[in-house]
C-alpha cells in the first residue's frame, strides 16, 4: 500500500489546482453538477474533470460504471491524502454518496448502465423524494400513490422537504403501489425524470432566509414501470439501505469539513473572545470533539446502523460549532441585514440558524436514538 499511497500523493500534487486546497467557506454549497447548476469556475471545473478521469468521484464503484475500482483500504489511503494536502470533495452527489451504492447492490444491468456513470460524471443530478406532509418520521405512513397502467406508472400525490429539487434531474422517490398491504409492505421504489409532465416544485422559504428544501407534487406523473428499483412492493427494504448510506454521508461531508473547528478558534481571536477562560475551554473542547469525531467517522463502517450513532453524535456537534461560532461574535452574531455587519458575519449568523436543521434532516435525532436502542444495542421495545 505504501506504493499505492506514493501515487496518490504525487498525483493530488500534480493535479488539484492550488485554489482546490483551501478551505471551503461557510455559505459555499460546492459542485453538485447536473443540467441546472450554473457553470463551474475554471479550477472547479478542472478539478472535477480529473478526479471523473480517475474515477475517483466514485472510488470504490466498478470502472465500468465510471468509479475507480478501489478497495476499502485504498478508499481510505485516498481520503487521507486529499485531506493532509486540503483537497475539496470535486462532487458533492445524493446519487453517489445514496443511490448510487443501493443501484449496484438492487438495479438491474440496464439501470446501472443508464445511471451511475452520469452520476459519476457529475452530468446529472438527484434529489430524495421521501417525506412527506403526514408521514416524516413515520416513513412507512406515506400516501403518495402510483398505480400501474401498461407498462408505466401513474403517480399522484405530495412530497415535502425534498432538498434541492428545484435543481435536480431526477429523484428517487418512495411511492404506494399497493393500499392494501400492511403498513411496510406495498412500497415501491421509482426513479423520476424531474422533467416528467405533471411535476411541480415550488422552494420552501426556512428562517435562515433561504433553503435547500422544497415542495414537489406529483399530478399524472407517467414513468415507465422499467424504473423500479427491485421489486414492486418490496421498495422498504431499498428505502431503508438508502438512508443507511445517507446518514453515512451526512457524517463524512462533515468530517470532510471538519478544520472549520479551527476557524471557530480564528473568530474567537479575532473577536477578542479568547480572553476569557471559559472561551478557551469550549474551545478546546469543541476541537477535541470534532477530533475524536472524524477518527470515528474514518473507522466506522460505511453502512449499517452504526451510521444512526454518527449523524446523532454529528449534528449535535454541528449545532454546537455554529452555537459557539456567534456566541465568540458578540452582538455582531445577531446580524440579519444591514451594513454594520459585513457578508462573512451574516453568512455565519445564517448557518447557525440553517444548523438546527442538521438534527431533523436524515431522521430526526429521537428517530435515531430508536434505531440505536434496537438495532445496535438490542434493548427490548
């Protein structure tokens, strides 16, 4: 491996642009592709193009679907090289980081094929269209409904909080395909082509003053029945291995993000907070936290129900960076608008209220406790 590792450090030299190391700002979402994104500043685009030649957007995927072929302990020599030299994520992906890894394990060879190599490529862009107005922690409850009619679906219905699909390509989108099953039962698992007839999206406006989220309703919606991803009815079992895998890559694009526990200590000082001893210490705890944290993250599994103890854990943190990050400002935290307060003091004050999301999305936290309690402890309902 240490030849392996030789590679990768000579090649992340020669190859990420110098504007690729530096740390990503707050309020910088970076490269999510697809058709409806704006186009990329030079580096970014460079940047991207290289990683997608390596296959290294998807690095543990097979060549043939546009990933890198590596294994798990090249996967984390990767990761620790891009983060000793500073290298952003090149694509931030819900196919990759959710979809993708549920296609190679349900999707037939013709949706593998059609998919993973435009995610890969950042040529198109996914969106989950799972919550709904009356079933969000209660999943299993949602009415969204599609009915087979030859050789497509109908779908009519209403999904909530569906991030970023206003600027999506296409969703994977949970539906009810038969009313009649048990509760569990009677889902089916669909892709969607967001420029379907019938779909409508309207952004939902959060207190931070912007939003990721959306509204989608679903009216006549036709999709071809070839994009049912395992077996009609059986799409919990699909549903539940996505969210696996999401709660994953909440936690790795975090840890990903990680340095910005320094910046806290940067703001502090620049602020004169870290006079005070009591500063200090939260300080050095959040840091010795958000440590402790990444380490975990990078040993843990990839998948599986551990991943509900690292989004818990993770988002908590998240929420108390941001708490202490304008707690260090003073008034100057409580900025919204206006020009005594510059854009990085207002960017700041928007995340912390932007963060108290972390804890619902993904599951809320009192969902995760339960699957914790259950899944990883084995307590008794």
């Amino acid at each position: 491996m240490d030849d392996f590792r030789d590679e990768v450090r000579r090649w992340l030299e020669d190859n990420c642009p110098p504007s690729m190391r530096l740390p990503v700002a707050d309020g910088d979402d970076g490269v999510w592709g697809g058709r409806k994104s704006p186009p990329l500043e030079p580096d970014a685009r460079l940047w991207l193009d290289r990683m997608v030649a390596r296959g290294w957007t998807a690095p543990t995927w097979p060549r043939e679907y546009g990933g890198g072929g590596l294994d798990e302990e090249q996967l984390k020599i990767l990761r620790e090289e891009m983060r000793k030299l500073g290298c952003r994520l090149p694509l931030k992906s819900m196919g990759i980081w959710m979809l993708g890894p549920v296609l190679l394990k349900y999707g037939t060879e013709e949706q593998k094929r059609e998919h993973l190599p435009r995610m890969a490529r950042g040529e198109t862009r996914w969106c989950q269209g799972y919550s709904e107005p009356e079933a969000g922690s209660d999943l299993a409850g949602l009415r969204t409904r599609a009915v087979l009619d030859g050789d497509e679906y109908v779908v009519d219905g209403r999904k909530i909080w569906t991030t970023h699909a206003n600027l999506s390509d296409w969703m994977f989108c949970l539906v009810r395909t038969d009313p009649g099953a048990p509760k569990h039962q009677g889902i089916t698992f669909l892709l969607i082509d967001m420029t379907t007839p019938g779909i409508t999206v309207r952004p939902i406006l959060l207190i931070s003053g912007s939003s990721p989220f959306c509204e989608t309703m679903f009216e006549g919606v036709r999709v071809p029945a070839g994009n049912v991803v395992g077996r009609p009815g059986g799409g919990w079992e699909v549903a539940k291995a996505v969210l696996e895998h999401e709660r994953a890559a909440i936690s790795a694009v975090r840890d990903d993000r990680s340095i910005a526990g320094d910046a806290v200590e940067d703001v502090a000082r620049a602020y004169g907070a870290l006079e005070d001893p009591v500063v200090r210490d939260r300080v050095a705890q959040l840091g010795i936290d958000l440590l402790a944290s990444g380490l975990t993250i990078r040993r843990a599994a990839r998948a599986g129900a551990v991943t509900s103890m690292l989004k818990l854990y993770g988002t908590e943190l998240s929420k108390r960076r941001y708490e202490l990050l304008v707690s260090v400002m003073g008034y100057r935290g409580l900025g919204w608008s206006g020009d005594g307060f510059d854009a990085q003091e207002l960017d700041r004050t928007r995340a912390w209220l932007r963060s108290r999301a972390s804890s619902i999305e993904g599951g809320t936290s009192e969902i995760q406790l339960n699957i914790i309690a259950k899944r990883v402890l084995g307590l008794p309902d």
